[in-house]
C-alpha cells in the first residue's frame, strides 16, 4: 500500500468516526436537562458537522471516501456500546472522548502530508473548548448531586467501566489488510 493510500484511508476513516460523533453529539442535545445546556450542545453539534465536512473534502481529495464502508463496523460498534443514558454520561463521553481524540491527532500529523495534517488539526485538535464545557458540567453535576458520583467510576462513556459482551471477533476485520498484514505475514511465515 502506497503512503497516499494509507493517509487516504486514514482520512476516509476519520471522516467516518467524524460523522459518527456528530450523530452522537446531535442525540446528546436530547439529553440536555435546559434550554442553556441544549444550546451549548448545539454549538458542540455545529462543530462537530464542520469537522465531519472538513475531513470528508480532505479524503475526496485524495480519492479514498469509497473506503470509509471498511471502518463503519468498528466505529458503529463503539459508538453503540458507550451511548449515554443521561446528561452526565453524555458529557463524561465527550471530555473523555476529546482527550483520546486530541492526543490520538497528535500522533497522526508528524505522519501527514501538510495539508492533510493541517485538516487533522483543525478537526481533531481544537477542542479545548467543548472539554472545558463538559468538565464544567461535568463538576457542577457532581457538585450539585453528589449521590450520583457513586456510579461515575462504571461508566465514563456508557459502558467504558464494563467488559463489553461483544466477541472480539467483531472488533477485528476477517482478513487483514493493507501494509500491517504484509508485516504479520513476514513474521509469521
């Protein structure tokens, strides 16, 4: 596999996980307990839809958006198994998810081309504003009810703090593909 077919799929991947965390974050905003939380969360929505749309032009640039059908199981598995049940969980997914997804960007971009690494930034970056508004909620929800800290180490993301039923089977893709199958193969034979 050639470097701008890795980037692509990389980017076509990205794009898919994009798309999959607006449609998180939109049905977040039906978690919002008033009208101030719901409008914040529709800023998080807006963002999120500007991501989506920067990283889905960047991978029809380069010709890879017909790959994002390879990624959808595994996000589509992920995101169902940590969806929140309430305002709380909803936030907690976000700051943490925001963390990961920041310092996981942050491995990619030395990989990138230019371009490609600025998108990345820009999409998966600059999100210091939407954790700091989940952290403040985050502390004014267990500051205001501190019974409900008791269930906060289950589960910050839905069911991040419980083995998860699904065989591993499902995680992983029948055949590997690409330049890592090449690299186990080598080892392995």
């Amino acid at each position: 596999m050639a470097a701008s077919d890795a980037i692509g799929d990389l980017l076509a991947a990205l794009s898919y996980g994009e798309r999959a965390a607006l449609r998180r974050a939109e049905a977040n905003a039906d978690l919002a307990p008033d009208e101030r939380t719901r409008k914040q969360q529709e800023h998080v929505v807006a963002r999120e839809r500007e991501n989506a749309a920067l990283l889905e032009a960047r991978a029809r640039e380069v010709g890879r958006t017909d790959r994002e059908g390879t990624f959808a199981p595994f996000f589509d598995a992920f995101f169902e198994d940590t969806e929140p049940r309430d305002w709380l969980e909803a936030q907690a997914w976000h700051y943490v998810g925001d963390a990961l997804v920041g310092d996981f960007g942050d491995v990619l971009l030395p990989a990138l081309d230019r371009v490609s690494a600025e998108v990345v930034r820009r999409a998966l970056l600059d999100r210091e504003e939407q954790e700091g508004y989940a952290l403040d909620e985050l502390t004014r929800l267990l500051e205001d009810d501190p019974r409900r800290r008791d269930g906060w180490p289950r589960t910050p993301g839905g069911s991040s703090g419980r083995a998860s039923p699904r065989p591993a089977g499902r995680w992983w893709p029948r055949e590997p593909s690409g330049a890592c199958s090449a690299e186990r193969k080598g080892r392995s034979g």
